[in-house]
C-alpha cells in the first residue's frame, strides 16, 4: 500500500460543485465558507477571534499560519483589514491546501464580495498551478508574502519550522472531515507558535478544545457567526507539551552583506535583500557583471521531475512556479515549451515510468515521434516528454533586472576571506572590504574561497562546459522548440543557434573543435545530419562547480558566511526559489524549504567524509 505522507506529484481533485454560488465539497459534504455571508464569516472568527487589527497596527511583522487555504477568502480579508488601516506590517503568510481549486473557481467563489474585489483578482492573476510544494506569491505590495503548500497539512507540518503569531484553523468540519482534526496535527499547531500566539476556529468540537489544549493553549467559548453558537479562540501558553519541543530560533541580525559572484546566484540573493531593505554590495571578477553560466546568450528553465521522492525533483517544482511566474510577469521568455526526447536510450524506460506518476499534463506530458515533429517544425524520429511551462530565457536580462538597484562593483577579483570578531573581511586583488555578512555565489571560483575560510573538503568538483554558437543557415533553422536530450538544442535567435553542452574534468575555459564535435554527437541522428561543419561554429567555455552528491549549496557554512552554489544544469530554474528561501532564514523570516530539504543541502556536509 502506498504510503500517503510520501511526496507524490498527485494533488487529490477538488470534487466541488456550487450551490446557489457557494462551493460545496462534494467528499466531505460541507461548505467552503458560510452561505449567509463567508466575508463576515472570516472577519468575525478568524481576525476578531485573534485580535488581528490591534496586531496589524502595532507589529511590524507578523506570521500568520492557516490550515485550509480553500478559496482564500481568510487571506482576502487579512488583506483587506491591512489596507483599511494602512498599516504598514509585514506579513508572513503561510497556508495548506490539500484539494487546490483552479483561479477560475475562486474568482467565481469571490464575486458576491465586491469590496475585495480588485484584491481578488489581484491573487488569481498570480494564482499558483497545481503542482505539489510550495508557491510562494507578494501581495499589498510586497508587505504581505504568501507561502501556500499544496499538499496535506497534516503530513507537510512536521517537516516545517516556523513561529506562527496568529493560527487560522480552517477546514471542513470535524464531524465532516474526522481525519483531519488530530492530536497530531493540534501538537503540530503547538510547536509552530510562538508564546503568546493568538488561535481562532469556527468549531467548538471536544476533540478540537482537548487537542489545542494538550497542544499548550488556553482556549475559550465565544459567540460564533451566525447560526453557528459558539466559536473557539485560544492562547498558547508558556507550557508546551510533552513531545512538542520548539524548534530552534533561526538567525537573525542581517544587515550588512556582501555577496560574492554577479551570476543567477548572486543576482537572486541581491533582489532578495533588495526587497527587505538589507544593505549589501556585489562584487564580482566578470565584466559587466556576467560571469561566465549566467553569461550565456541563452538558457533553458525546466524542471527536474523523477519517479520517486529525491531532493533534486521536490525543490525544482517549486523553484518552476516560482521562476515561471516571474520571466512571464517581466516578459523574459524568449521560447515557451520544451521537448526532453527519448535520447540517449537509457531515457526511454525514464519516460515511460515518469508518465504513469500523474504529474500534471502542463508539468509533463508524454508525446509521440509525430507529436514532437509538429511541436519543433523538423523531424526527430523520436518521442519524449513535453515540458509546456519550461522555457528558454536570455540569462543576462534576468540577472539584470534582479541586480537592479544593487551596487555592482564589476571586474573585482576576490583572492580570499578572513574571519573577524564581527564579521568578514573579503580580500580583493584591488581592495579590501568588510561585512557582517558574506554570501558565496560564484560558480568555480568559490572552491578556493571555502577553502581561504578554513573549509576542507574533497567534495568539490570543478568541470568546464562549451556550448556550440552554430550560423542560422543551417538545416536546423527550421526547428521552433528547444529540445532537450543527452545535450539540448535551441531555436535560432539573433542569426545564432545555440546547443550543447560538453563536460570535461578540467578548469580550462579554450573553445576547441574537440567540444563541438561532441555538440553534434549528442544530437538525434536526424538532427545530425542538418548541421553542417562546424568551420563557422563560435563558441563558449564555462567553469562549473558541483558537489560529489549533485545537490546544491545553500546555506550557512561558518558564522557570517553562507553560500549559494554548485546548482548545476537546473541553475536558472532553482536560482529564484533557493535565494529567497537563504535569505529568509538569514534574517529570521520563514524558510520556503522544509527542514529534509534544508538539511540535504546545507553546506556543512563538505566538512563530512
């Protein structure tokens, strides 16, 4: 039997139908909100029942956690109350969903409350796809940022580590929906909430009060909405229950950085920082701030999907939703839709295991030698799998926009880092500088800094990759969708046509006809034989980084200093999700990655042999 808390890419359906415009769960039999008024509703019980206004006008940061995200309607009038009283509060907010409805519903679900409006259809412009993990998405202007995790609250909590402030506990009612409302799940409640955290639920349920109360609340009756009597609220108390330790304070204090490497790395972190008001500077050796990946004129953004659970698939769904989001609302992509042909054969069996999971048909989709010829406009005589949301984007506008706003100092190479009392002193060939915090994000070069910090490691791997700068004249011109393979091979763009990519144990950057023969070799034999000679091929050489487990680094190595590499050929799908999430937790907010996921990449694992 499988096991139901396994991370699988099925989402249960939302099996809803609406009655008189209120969404009914067709299997639990209940509503989503109240049919007298489900605004009203959220107001009384959820921000009345927490105090929420006083919180919003004196707090300048709260985290606001809710078990069933529905239609969300709780999040629309938190939004709401925040832009009535001006406030300006941070907020985190962090949701569950384990039935996802699709944009269309919620706005439909929304339409008998026009005072939200243009709040709603503000959240169902950036409404997440169905894909299971976290989407995090800004509202209010960036003052509100929300991480809602499809999937079952019961089995994501416990990989989680945060400290709620305020508790929505939402969802169907436990009469309707029994397996829900747990011990488990009140004790995971319990364990993500701060002293003094402030709880409200629309259900007075026995199993409900002892639950929050062995959880370590202080829970009372109140009047309900309504027809419903009563209503419940609670306060987490200093005692917390046997097994229900809190989890360690994240670091806090960031506000001095420097981030080492201009690249989609550090360009991420850069926009992150940007966007909390924490000052920082870059420096990098490229010129014009392009280092050699990310100064490629082309990239491809796709995801990582596997058959079983692994660490690499779990983060680049996630990391997807959240690049695709951005390249779509920037106007970044340059060609929508990727092919991953069944090539070289080993991919075959790959596939067709793949196809059977259920992903999402927009996530992945299996598709015939016809289908693709039809897609790409040439054909392959090959079948494979169709990525529609992955993308080709130019890497030098992305980094760009995100570094924009940020102090670049271009052209600086950094020799090595010193450790200080209060910080990190960056040795630099032309100058030193100091910081609080130092952030490694460059790609081959960070090896020798780890090392200058006092980190032995033999885990390190540095490899070169050409790419094949291929004349638009060739036979294959005519292909109109990026393929991907054992290489990949990308439409022809400004009178250039892009494939690659060749890997070589060396630190070497040469562009050598070696490398480009290897290009072509990739290639489908169809494709081959439309390339021509490579006399007129340019080309270019990149240093890479890697871990011996292929995993990425992310997160803090020693005190103030912390590291963003080694992400490898999913770099500028992960680069977004992985900075956001690093400089969370940096500065105390909470992570996007759950705690196996933070673990699997923290970068102390160097030091291990």
């Amino acid at each position: 039997m499988a096991n139901p808390d396994k991370f699988l890419p099925q989402l249960a359906p939302a099996d809803i139908i609406s009655e008189a415009g209120v969404l009914r769960s067709i299997t639990h039999d209940d509503i989503y909100f109240s049919v007298e008024d489900g605004l009203a509703e959220s107001r009384h019980v959820f921000l009345d029942g927490t105090s929420l206004r006083d919180a919003l006008s004196t707090r300048s940061h709260l985290v606001i956690a809710e078990t069933g995200f529905g239609t969300g309607l709780n999040l629309m009038a938190v939004l709401a109350e925040h832009a009535v009283i001006n406030s300006a509060c941070h907020i985190d907010y962090i949701s569950f969903e384990s039935r996802p409805l699709s944009a269309d519903v919620v706005a439909a679900a929304h339409q008998p409350f026009p005072e939200i409006a243009a709040i709603s259809r503000e959240m169902c412009a950036k409404w997440p796809r169905r894909w299971p993990g976290v989407h995090r998405f800004d509202m209010a202007a960036g003052l509100v940022s929300v991480q809602l995790y499809y999937g079952r609250a019961e089995a994501v909590m416990p990989r989680l580590n945060f400290s709620a402030d305020i508790w929505f506990l939402d969802g169907f009612s436990p009469i309707r929906n029994p397996d829900f409302w747990t011990e488990e799940l009140m004790n995971e409640v319990g364990r993500l909430s701060c002293t003094g955290a402030r709880l409200a639920t629309f259900t007075v349920a026995a199993l409900v009060r002892n639950g929050l109360a062995s959880a370590g609340f202080e829970v009372e009756k109140r009047a309900g909405f309504g027809r419903k009597r009563d209503m419940l609220a609670a306060v987490k108390s200093d005692k917390v229950a046997d097994g229900t330790a809190l989890m360690p304070a994240l670091a806090k204090g960031l506000d001095d950085v420097i981030i080492i490497g201009g690249g989609i790395a550090g360009a991420a972190i850069a926009s992150q920082l940007r966007a909390r008001g924490i000052g920082h500077k870059i420096i990098d050796a490229g010129q014009k701030s392009f280092p050699p990946a990310s100064g490629n004129p082309a990239g491809i953004v796709m995801p990582f999907l596997s058959v079983e659970e692994t660490e690499s698939a779990r983060v680049s769904i996630s990391a997807l939703s959240m690049m695709r989001q951005f390249v779509e609302e920037n106007g970044l992509i340059c060609e929508d839709g990727v092919i991953a042909l069944d090539l070289p054969e080993v991919k075959i069996g790959r596939h067709e295991k793949l196809a059977t999971q259920g992903y999402p048909a927009d996530l992945m989709r299996m598709i015939s030698a016809d289908e693709v010829a039809d897609l790409c406009g040439m054909p392959c005589g090959l079948g494979g799998l169709y990525h529609e949301t992955a993308c080709v984007i130019d890497p030098r506008r992305v980094c760009e926009l995100l570094k924009e706003g940020s102090p670049v100092l271009d052209e600086v190479s950094v020799t090595g880092l010193i450790q200080e009392d209060d910080g990190w002193t960056v040795i630099c060939d032309t100058a030193r500088f100091t910081a609080k915090h130092v952030i490694l994000c460059g790609g081959a070069g960070a090896e020798a800094l780890i090392r200058s910090a006092g980190i032995i490691t033999d885990r390190l791997q540095t490899t070169s990759g050409q790419i094949s700068l291929m004349p638009d004249n060739t036979g294959l011109s005519a292909l109109t969708k990026t393929l991907n393979y054992g290489g990949y091979l990308i439409p022809a763009r400004h009178q250039t046509q892009i494939c690659g990519a060749s890997f070589a144990l060396s630190a070497t950057t040469d562009i050598t006809s070696e490398a480009h023969h290897h290009n072509l070799a990739l290639m489908p034999e169809q494709l081959h034989a439309s390339a021509g000679t490579i006399d007129a091929f340019s080309g270019r050489t990149s240093l890479r980084l890697a871990v011996t487990d292929r995993l990425p680094l992310s997160g803090q190595i020693a005190p103030g200093l912390s590291v963003l590499s080694c992400l490898g050929a999913r770099g500028l799908t992960n680069a977004l999700f992985l900075g956001d999430d690093l400089v969370r937790r940096l500065s105390g907010r909470p992570a996007l990655m759950d705690m196996p996921l933070q673990a699997a990449l923290d970068p102390k694992r160097l030091r291990a042999r």
